[in-house]
C-alpha cells in the first residue's frame, strides 16, 4: 500500500510490489488474484465475522438488532486492528481509482449477499433479509466512510448507532391515524 | 442485445454488434463507451427521471414519501417502456458475467448518489440523505429483481410499495418504553 500511496495505483506494478514485499510475482500471484485484490486482503475475515456474530445473535433478538451487532462487529475490529490513519490512507488510495471503486462495490455487494444469506438461515424471509442486509452494509459504508473523513475521529461503533437511528426515524412505520381532511370525527349529539 | 442473447456476452465482438446493427464500429463507439454500455442505455434517463420526481415532489412530503414516488416513476418507466421479457432477457445476461454485473452495481451507485444530492437539495442532512437514497435504489433493485424472476407477473410498483413497507416494519423506531424490569411502574397510594 505504500507504493500504490508514493506512486498512485495505476502507475504500480506487480513487480515493484513484489520487490518492496520481498517476494517473487509468482508468490504474489499466490496470494492475491490481481493487483486490486492487495487493497481488499482481511475482507474475508470480516465476512466471517459478520457472518458468525449475526448467527451468534441470540434467538429472540429482532433481526435489526442482529444485524447492528454484527456490524459493530466488524466496526470494532477494523477500529482496534489497523485503525483510521491505515483507512484513511487506503481509501484515499481506492477513491482515486475508478478499477478500485469498481472492486469496492464488488466487496461490499458480497458482504451484503452473505449477510441476507445469513438472515435467512435466522428465519427471515425475502424480500426482507436481502432488504435489511443492504441497510446494515449502506449504515456500515456510510459510517465508515464517516469515520474516515471527519476531521475529529470518533468511535466508528458510535457513528454506526447513530446512522442506525437515523435509518429507523427515516422510515417510520405507515401511519394508521387518517390525515387531516380524512372522514370527520363523529360527535354525540 | 439479440447477439448477446445468442453467443453470450464474451463471445460477442464490437464488430458483430456493429454488423447486427447496420452501424461502423467508430459510430458504435460514438454511442457507447464501450460493449458493456450496450446493456446499460437509458440508465442516464432513469437517473433524470428519478431526480427530476424527487425535485417535484411537495415540500411538505417526507423524504421516504418523495423518494418512494422517485423509483416508482422509474418503475413505471421501465415496465411500460420496455416491459418485462426484455427485463428478463437483458438480467440473465448480465448475471452469466462478472464485468456486467460490476457495471451494474456501479450504475446503482450513481443512481443512489444522485438520490443522496436530491434529497441533500430538499433540505435532507448528512448522513440521511446518503441513508435513504441506498434504501431507495435498494428498494428499487430488489423490486425488480423479484418482477423480472417471479413467474408470475406483478405490477412492479407494487412490489416496491411492498418492499418498502417491509423496510418500515423491519426498521421500527427505537422503543422508549422501558424493557421489562426496568424501572418499576409507580402507583398511586
């Protein structure tokens, strides 16, 4: 990441990468598919741990609840491993590339899929687990990328409560009561 | 698209489109960006479509309401325009390949980023708007993809209200009332 940072990720090679990294370009190619793929290493690992918290969740838990531990989860850990100065460089880096924008999307789609998946194994039905997993992975992008760029850093658990509690006043339940101009309200005589 | 339909879309050549449709190659590309545009004409008129209903919906209309009237319009745009077996036709080949399916998800994200800057004009904060306008471009992918796979077909209007209700039931604002055992209930000597 430090080259693709120094020289900009178009104007990287393998090869360099490989050279800075002390391996040949054939290991390289044993660990990552492409050039792209060095910005995305531990993305696994954080499906994983998706995955596993929200299937940790206990039974009677609401699936939003469910869903919100399982996105501080990854919040956390992304927070307490490599922390914002690491993120803050590589999304600079991503954010300057259209390929990498692309490969970002990708990622954050397959996280949102294992996430319904997941959902669905809790007893959730569609359309509402591929709904709500695409509402964790929006509250968890969006909170990070909050996180990021803010300039005072704040707890990425916290911005994603907040995002979280924005989500549920945003879409308030239909009201039953009938609108002004609706059936007039009967008095006794 | 009758080509990629036939020969798949890694099989099919510029040329062969070019051919098919009585075009040159260079007029081919002053139309599209490259073979993958193809599949994606008419995404920029959806997007004005999109914006241009959330700019004209009422002022006092609630930002869930003004973005549910955005993506039914697209709606009603692409099952009146072009209908549901061009739909059919035209998903099956972007889910047999990996570019098509990335050119997608990038087209959804200019969707739900124009969304974000519409409702950000309609007086909507940060990070609301970002919220809604993903719930919304959610709602609408989610719609289509059950319109265009269901055997039977449905109004696709009406699946997003349906998946939209879903969206409010499943995102309740958070309870005030206190859990039970919480503080006990003080009553009157």
């Amino acid at each position: 990441m430090e080259l693709y940072g120094e020289r900009g990720f178009d104007q990287t090679t393998v090869a360099q990468i490989a050279e800075r990294a002390e391996l040949t370009e054939r290991t390289f190619f044993r660990h990552f598919a492409d050039k792209r793929e060095v910005l995305f290493a531990g993305s696994g690992q954080l499906q994983d741990l998706l995955v596993q918290t929200v299937t940790d969740a206990p039974a009677s838990a609401a699936p939003i609840d469910a869903v919100a531990a399982g996105i501080e989860a990854i919040g956390a850990l992304l927070q307490e491993s490599r922390g914002r100065a690491f993120a803050r460089q590589r999304q600079s880096i991503v954010a300057a590339s259209a390929e990498l924008r692309e490969r970002e999307l990708n990622k954050m789609s397959s996280l949102a899929g294992a996430l319904a998946g997941t959902l669905g194994e809790r007893g959730v039905g569609e359309p509402a687990a591929s709904l709500l997993a695409e509402i964790g992975i929006a509250v968890f992008r969006i909170s990070f990328e909050r996180w990021v760029s803010e300039s005072r850093e704040r707890d990425l658990r916290e911005l994603m409560r907040e995002s979280l509690g924005e989500v549920r006043s945003l879409t308030p339940e239909a009201s039953r009561v009938p609108a002004a101009g609706g059936a007039p309200v009967r008095h006794a005589a």
